[in-house]
C-alpha cells in the first residue's frame, strides 16, 4: 500500500477509536462531547486564517514551495485572491459559526464540505500528477483537519443539535 493509503487508514482507525472512547464514558465526556464541535470549528478556523493571511502577504514564497513562477504582477494578485482570500474568508467563517450557537452545525457542513473537497482533489492530484515527488505534508493536514470535523459530527451533544 503506498504512503497515502497508510496515512488515511490510520487516520480513520484514530478517528474510529477517538469516537468509541468519547461515546463510551458518557457523564464523564458531556462537557467535552459539548465542546468538541465548536473546539473544531475554532482549530480549522485559526489555521485556515493563518494560511490565508500568509498566503495573503506572501504570494511569492507561496509559489516557491509550489515550484511555480509568479512572472507577472496579475499573477501575484491572483495568488493573492485565490489562495490568501479564500483561506481566510473561510477561516474567519468558521471562526464566526464556532462562537454562534445557531451556526455550529451550518459552519460543520461547510468546513466538511470545503476540506474534503480539496482533500479528494489533493488525492487526485497525488495520482495523476507525479505522486513520486509528492509532499505529504498537507495531505496529513488536510485528512486531520477533514477528520477533526467528522469526529465533530458524530460526537455532537444531543442538546447543542437542533
């Protein structure tokens, strides 16, 4: 099994035996069942507003690691926007739904929806486009943070659900 297959299960195998764990000591974990989705929300949404400002401020280092050239000024501006806008538009969303009460579980959907997106499209790009010379780091990023939700999902107390 290559490298990928051996992170994602064993990042499933965690999140199976983290949910096992929490549903199983009942009085014990109410509070942290309680917790726990909005702890999500704030975890993903920090690290998706430090992305977004990094990239945001620095679209040149960004295209660096990425083996990319910025040769022109409306390339840096795309990188700007695309990047450093998008991250830190749905960090600072996810940020917002975590400290709203009502919007805990639209903020959940989203931020499952969004990295899961790129999660498959990082999957798809390890696969198609040279896996060889991948870096797995923000494959291991994007599956925990991907998991982090998930596991908020299935944790959720009964009286934060609507």
């Amino acid at each position: 099994m290559d490298r990928a297959g051996i992170t994602l299960k064993r990042a499933f195998l965690n999140l199976a035996d983290m949910v096992f764990i929490v549903r199983r000591q009942g009085n014990i974990m109410k509070n942290i069942r309680r917790f726990f989705p909005r702890a999500a929300l704030i975890i993903v949404g920090l690290a998706l507003t430090m992305i977004g400002l990094y990239m945001g401020f620095e679209p040149a280092q960004v295209t660096i690691s990425a083996v990319a050239s910025l040769g022109h000024t409306a390339a840096t501006t795309n990188v700007r926007v695309a990047l450093g806008g998008f991250h830190l538009g749905s960090g600072l969303f996810f940020l917002l739904c975590a400290f709203r009460r009502d919007w805990i579980l639209p903020g959940q959907t989203a931020a499952a929806i969004i990295i899961g997106c790129g999660l498959i499209f990082r999957l798809i790009g390890l696969e198609y486009d040279s896996a060889a010379h991948a870096n797995f780091i923000p494959l291991e990023r994007e599956t925990f943070a991907f998991l982090l939700v998930i596991a908020s999902f299935l944790v959720k107390d009964r009286a934060t659900s609507h």
